[in-house]
C-alpha cells in the first residue's frame, strides 16, 4: 500500500506564541530576535510582506520597524517551548503515528486513515482552536513532497491550511511551480549548481534523466531528494536521531568584556550549556575548545584567542570542563583587549558506555554523575541556572544578553499570568 | 528473617499466584515511596484472596487525589490566568487564578474570558434567541451587547478557580 504522510508545521511558530495574548498583534507585522537581540529570527506574513528579510540585523531594520509598527519581541523560549509542547501532545494524542521534527513541526503517518485530507483539517482546528496556533499542513506520499505540499498550504489562500499532494497529476503541477532553491535539502549552493545543469524547478529535477550525474554532483543525499519528489520512500518515518557530533555555544556580549575574571565567568556559562546537551545525548567528551575575539567591525587593535585541549579521559561533568577551560584561559588570555564575542566547544564525543579506561587518571565517578543528574532535574525544574558551578558567577552584568523586549512568561511561571480584568 | 523474606515462604506454601500477587504489591509500594508525586493509576488486583494477611490493606492502596486530575481534563488546552477587576465579584475576586480549558465550546451562560475590543475582561457569555451579551456578575456593572462592530475573540471558556486565602 501507498504510504500517506503529512508535515504539520506551525505558522511563524514564535510570532504566533507571542500573538497568543496580544490579539491586538493580530494581521499585524510581527517579528522575533535571535538571543541577544541580534537579528530577526522569526517572521509573520505581514513582516515578510513589508521586505524584512530573515537574519536581518536589527540595528539596521530598528527605524523601519518602528516606522511601519513592527512589533518587535526577544526570544522567550520558556513561553515556546510551553506552547510547543502542547501542540505537539495534541498531534500525539490524536493521531497514529507521529514524528517529531522540530520545536514547530512534525511528520505523522496517515497511512490506513480513510480520508487523510479531511482528517488532516480536523487537527489542524484542533490545534488553532484547543492551543490557538496556526499551523499549515501537507499530506504526500513522501516526506520531500509533504514539505513541498506544505509550502503551498502556507501560500494559497483557498487551501484552507491544508494542501493534499497524493495524485501525479496534482504533484506535477505544484513541483512545476517550485523554483529548486525551495526544495528542501537542496540549499543555496546545490541549487546554482542544479540551475546550471537546466534544473530551474522542483520538476526538472524530479524528470531529470540522469541519476548517475545527480549523484555524482550532489551525493547520495541528492539523489534521495529525487526519488523522493518522485514518489518513492527515501527519508524513513521515525529514523533515530543522530547525535551531535560536537556542542557549541557562544555568544557576542552586549558591552565589552576586559578582564579576565568576567571572561572565565561568561565562557562557564557557554560550557555549562554545552555539558548539559552533551549529557541529554548520552555522550562524553574528549576535547574542550574555547575561543574569544574583540570586535572585528572596530578600528582598534585586534585580537583572535583560540585554545584547546584534549582529555586523556573523556567526561561530561561540568565542573571538570569548567576547570579544563579556565586552565585554557589563564594560559591564552591577553591583556588590554577589549572581547566581544566568546565561546566554548567540546568535541570528541563517545558514548557514556563505550569508552576505555585510562587507570591512571580519574573518569566520572558514579557519584559525580548523580550530582550532574541532580543538577539537570534541579534546573529543569526551577529554571534554568537555578543551580551552577560558582565559576559562572553570581553577578551576570557584564555578559548578560540583552533582551529587551522579551515578553512575560504566561505559561510557565505563576508571577507572569496573563490578567483577565 | 526479613519481612518479605518471611511472606515469601508463607507464599510459596499456599499458592502460585499469591507470590504474584506479593510481588506486584511490593512494586507498587516501592513506587510510592519513591515520592512520584505524578498522578498515575494504580491498577488493583480484584480477585478474592484465600489469605488474610494481605487482603485487609487492599483499599489503602489508592493513589492520591490530584487536582489537575479532576480539572485539567485536557492538559494541552488548559491555561491559567489570573482575574483583575471586580465585575464578576462576589463569583471571581481579584487575583483569582482562573481555570481555562480553551477546547470547551462556549454556551449561554459560560463564564469566559474574552478579548474585546482590545481589552481582556472576564465576563458571563449570555445567548438568547438572537441578541449577545457579556454580563458581568457584579451588579454595579451593567451587561454589554456585542454588536456587529465590536472585535470579540473568545480566549476559552472558564472552567473553575484557585484561590489562595494567604
């Protein structure tokens, strides 16, 4: 039997949750910053409508937003992931099989249901009307058609949301419409390539004669995305999630950073993010990279720190990164230097279980690893940094991000609730 | 000889399914003393029990009751907010945290709280034949006619209160 899926996406997902208690917001162009209030990261159709493009730095859109009424939000991630959660339990609860893809979407099997179109428009009302978020959905019988489907169910007006790809003849004429850049997988670089074989649309590349060009040129994976567009099962339902093959976390401060002790505090920060993802993937690491630079848009003298160091055993405690990169820093820091931007990477990545033994140095203890394990239910519960290592600091001033427009945290804390006079 | 050490020999002398029966006890005790505090369903053996000893606890193995249990019918739907003003008073006081399930469909007489016209106010919904109202409980308010003109949006319907008396 045909395979039947669908992508559920939702609309503009950050611009949607903070318009859930602004209706005031609603047909009105709004935007969302990236952290630090860096550039826009997420758009609703009236923003794209007015030209603001995604990533544009807000220093430079901040007039034009004020003069055509942007509404402008910081990242308030507590409040998204709320929201994202719901929807997604919904989508659990109410259908067969479903995939979670990302914070916004998710892919569902609707193979067996009797009419999955209609099916489709059912949840996509539970959705809107049960959390209040918008969502588009595409139902194909692969997962590269479903995204193509669910672009069109975010452009046309007439499709109420949903559009169905599961005819030829209804596929041909979409992916004929589908200029190749907006394939997903393809990327910016593939599809200039792709044009210079003649392949302009989504259709050109699905009827193109030859595979073994495709390839050649663009992989295994190009050649996936074909077959798919063709009709045929490439991208499997469920397939495991690869683990991260390095966690990086850095940030641009929103002064300056000049001494060495607020250096060593805002990159503990950067590590003690990084060794948390790192645990949730079950890994250890073998490798700690810190770097710090001064700002390159300055005319004032220039400075590039990168360090790293290689752990005879590999760890996931915060506390002994913590210290690796402190020891990096002590060694590499340079006085007089005004830093911008720091980060910290670990890299080398093992599982908890695969790793040999040095007998001469010490690895995790179990007990270390309760502490770790305490710590992350701690502050999965109370909040992020509820408890940390004291090397972070106590006092974020220097580092902090900016985030001045964040909105209230309506779902996840009983301070912030949304009044109803 | 411990305790269990003890039931187990007794067990094994009578039967077969009464060790069964000591073990899943066993297991849903350690759950308790675990401290999950989830609500979570405790399936209970039903089946007439030829030992005295063990059939007299039967009915203390009950989880507790939890209030998100009986008012979060639909977890992913439900949102709290809190109350302003005092029209709804003496029903709803000022920072009342109300109970919103937005999959419940409005009716006449649902207590709802509603952006209207660019404000959010928390008000009874009333439906009759064809004119709309929002009736405010308080009898110093005087009830509001939606017409066409008004711009309403139903946030969800409210579905009970908590409030703390400290």
């Amino acid at each position: 039997m045909n395979k039947v899926i669908a992508l559920i996406d939702c609309n503009s997902f950050y611009c949607s949750c903070e318009r859930l208690f602004r209706p005031d917001l609603r047909n009105k162009p709004v935007i969302v910053l990236s952290n630090n209030d860096g550039c826009a990261i997420a758009r609703t159709k009236e923003a794209k409508e007015l030209g603001i493009k995604m990533g544009a730095p807000y220093f430079k859109i901040k007039n034009f937003c004020e003069q055509n009424n942007v509404a402008v939000f910081s990242t308030n991630f507590s409040l998204y992931t709320n929201i994202s959660e719901r929807v997604m339990q919904t989508l659990i609860r109410n259908s067969p099989e479903v995939e979670l893809y990302s914070i916004d979407e998710a892919f569902l099997n609707l193979t067996g249901v009797a009419d999955p179109e209609l099916f489709s428009r059912e949840l996509r009302s539970k959705v809107l009307r049960n959390i209040g978020i918008p969502t588009g959905v595409g139902v194909a019988p692969t997962k590269v058609l479903c995204k193509v489907a669910n672009h069109f169910a975010k452009r046309s007006d007439k499709a109420g949301g949903v559009v169905s790809l599961m005819s030829e003849k209804l596929q041909t004429i979409a992916l004929s419409r589908l200029p190749i850049e907006d394939v997903w997988g393809v990327g910016r670089q593939n599809s200039i390539k792709m044009k210079s074989l003649g392949i302009k649309t989504a259709l050109d590349l699905r009827d193109y004669k030859n595979e073994h060009l495709v390839r050649r040129m663009f992989s295994v994976i190009g050649l996936k995305i074909k077959h798919e567009l063709m009709g045929i099962n490439c991208f499997e339902f469920n397939e495991p999630i690869k683990n991260k093959k390095e966690i990086m976390c850095s940030r641009t401060f929103s002064g300056v950073i000049n001494e060495k002790k607020a250096l060593k505090e805002a990159i503990s920060n950067y590590i003690s993010n990084a060794a948390l993802k790192l645990r949730q993937q079950n890994s250890l690491c073998h490798k700690v990279t810190v770097f710090f630079r001064t700002n390159p848009f300055n005319n004032s003298e220039q400075s590039y720190v990168y360090g790293e160091e290689k752990l005879v055993n590999p760890t996931c405690n915060t506390l002994k990164l913590i210290k690796v990169a402190e020891s990096l820093i002590d060694l590499k820091y340079q006085e007089g230097y005004e830093y911008k931007k720091a980060g910290a990477k670990l890299s080398g990545f093992t599982g908890q279980d695969e790793f040999q033994v040095n007998f001469l140095d010490d690895t995790d203890t179990e007990e270390e690893m309760n502490l770790m394990r305490c710590m992350d239910k701690i502050n999965y519960l109370e909040g992020d940094q509820t408890l940390k290592s004291l090397s972070c600091g106590t006092d974020d001033k220097a580092w902090r991000m900016n985030r001045r427009f964040k909105s209230p945290r309506y779902t996840t804390s009983w301070n912030e609730l949304y009044t109803f006079d | 000889m411990t305790e269990q050490g003890a039931a187990e020999k007794i067990l094994s002398t009578i039967d077969l399914r009464m060790v069964c029966v000591y073990q899943y006890r066993m297991e849903i005790l350690e759950k308790l003393d675990s401290k999950q505090l989830k609500p979570h369903w405790l399936p209970l053996y039903s089946g007439e029990l030829a030992c005295g000893l063990f059939g007299i606890s039967e009915d203390f193995i009950e989880s507790y009751l939890s209030l998100d249990e009986k008012f979060m019918k639909n977890k992913e739907s439900t949102f709290f907010v809190r109350a302003g003003g005092d029209s709804m008073s003496p029903e709803i006081k000022p920072s009342d945290i109300l109970i919103i399930d937005r999959s419940i469909k409005p009716i006449h007489s649902s207590i709802v709280a509603i952006f209207f016209n660019g404000s959010a106010i928390c008000k009874q919904l009333l439906l009759t034949g064809t004119s709309r109202a929002l009736h405010s409980i308080n009898p110093k308010y005087p009830d509001i006619q939606i017409t066409e003109s008004d711009e309403v949006q139903v946030f969800g319907v409210v579905i009970g209160l908590a409030r703390d008396f400290n």
